[in-house]
C-alpha cells in the first residue's frame, strides 16, 4: 500500500472543532500543506484557526462553516473547495452524535439528527471524495467512530445501530479500494477525558485515555494502514474480547446496564437526556 498523502497535502476535517477532530488537526498541522476544518459555526473553530497559525505560520488553514447534515450544504462545501482549487487528499470523517434516552421516550427529530450524523454524512462525504481519490491512485479515509458497535446498549439502541452501520460500511469499503492506494480506516475510542475536564476522577484506569493520545493512535494506526483501531491498552484488550462473548452473555449485560438507566431516571425524573461521549469523546461535565 503507498503510503498516506498526508506530509504536504491536504486534510479535510469534519467536526473539527473539538474532540478527536480537534487534536487530530492538532498532529497533522506540522505536516500537511493545507487543513480544511469544518463545522456548523465558524466562531466555533477560530480559535482553533489562531492557534495552528500561530505555531504553524506557513499552514494553509480553511475554515467553512456548514451544516453537513444538509445536503445542500455539502453541496456547496464542495463547490467552495473547488472554487479554491483545494483537493481533498484525506477525508476525516468525525461528526457522531448521539443521546442517551430509552428509544421509546426519544423524540424523532434527535433520533433523525443521529441518523444524519453518524450514517448519512460518513456515506455521502465519502461517495463525493472517494473516486477523485481512486483516480489519482492515492487517498484516505478516516472514520471515527465507537467501541459502541460491539455492544447491546439499552439506552443508546440508535447510536450503537449507527455504530455497527459504520463498522460495516468501513470494512466492505476497504475491500472495495484494496490494491488502488486507498486507506480505509474505522478508529472506535471508548471513553476518553480531557484536561481539566470535571468528573473524569471516576474512570477507571484501565481506560484512562485521554483525547491526545487517542488522537495520536488513531493517526498511527491510519497510517499504517490498520482496517480498525481501538486506542488505548485497556480498551483494545476489552474490545478484542468482546467478540468471544456468547450473545446471551452480551445480553445480560446490557440488561444491567438498563437497569442502572432505570434506577437513574428514577431518582432523576424529568432529566433531560444525557448527551453520550461521541466518538468516544468526553461527555460534557
């Protein structure tokens, strides 16, 4: 496989305004030619912007804010870049969102939203940059994604889905591409925390990761040319485990863990529902 265009070439990142997305651009500012970090609010990713350059003061950065989940928007995101001469050399697909609630009680509109994000935006991006990449020979793609995908999460029944639909999507792709110097890689975090961030004192750690370093493996398994990456040791020796667990073992355990969300909404009623750490970023605290 030819290695990455990323020395001297250009990255596109969605969802580049925090998390993974954020340190990603972070690691890949000192040697690409060019970053092209978006999101729905241009403020959003500013200082972000101010920071690269001022570290990096010959670094192409482009900032555009749009909506992907619009596909109008992508529309014009592409046309933006083609009006730049800017070709993509390295999708970073990193926009997942997702909610804990029991799907009975989640309103449609944010089961839609999680849909859009973590499904039709990875796929459509990808159909949009995948053949110009192909045509050169040479290109990547970045999913990040979850270690959801492994498991029977009541509560969180719409994001696993998607998760497992990413997983899928990645895997068939690669084959897809394989031998025309294509990289095709599905990064799935477990939790992470960032510094300074309140309530990470709970985790364990086993997988005490934080969003740097999981940014940093995500980005050496990418060019390694790894089909999928779990960063940190505790995670990855777990999620290499799972798939030796009876389904009916799985299940139970997905059992517990809805009667903790049973328990919790109990002595929380009327909560709002909890916003999940997306791509295995830090919920907020």
């Amino acid at each position: 496989m030819r290695p990455l265009p990323i020395d001297q070439g250009t990255v596109l990142i969605i969802g580049a305004a925090r998390g993974i997305g954020r340190e990603l651009a972070r690691l890949l500012a000192r040697r690409v030619r060019t970053l092209v970090l978006v999101d729905r609010e241009a403020q959003a990713l500013e200082p972000l912007r101010e920071e690269l350059l001022l570290h990096y003061p010959t670094l192409g950065v482009l900032v555009e804010s749009y909506d992907v989940c619009d596909p109008r928007q992508v529309d014009a995101l592409l046309a933006s870049l083609e009006a730049q001469f800017v070709r993509v050399d390295v999708l970073v697909n990193n926009a997942a969102e997702g909610d804990q609630a029991l799907y009975a009680q989640e309103g449609w509109a944010r089961v839609e939203a999680m849909l859009r994000a973590n499904v039709w935006v990875p796929a459509l991006l990808t159909h949009r940059l995948l053949k110009p990449m192909l045509e050169r020979g040479r290109g990547g793609i970045l999913n990040i994604g979850s270690g959801a995908a492994q498991l029977i999460l009541p509560g969180s029944a719409t994001f696993a889905a998607t998760q497992r639909f990413l997983d899928g999507f990645t895997e068939a792709l690669r084959l897809e591409v394989e031998g025309q110097g294509v990289t095709v890689t599905r990064v799935a975090p477990g939790p992470l925390w960032e510094a300074g961030m309140e309530g990470t004192e709970s985790l364990a750690p086993f997988f005490h990761l934080s969003l740097e370093r999981c940014a940093r493996e995500a980005l050496a398994g990418f060019e390694r040319g790894e089909a999928l990456v779990y960063p940190g040791l505790g995670h990855r020796w777990v999620m290499r485990l799972l798939p030796m667990l009876p389904r009916g073992l799985k299940r139970s355990l997905g059992r517990m863990a809805l009667r903790g969300l049973r328990r919790e909404a109990l002595l929380l009623p009327g909560q709002a529902p909890k916003t999940l750490p997306l791509s295995g970023e830090p919920s907020p605290a």
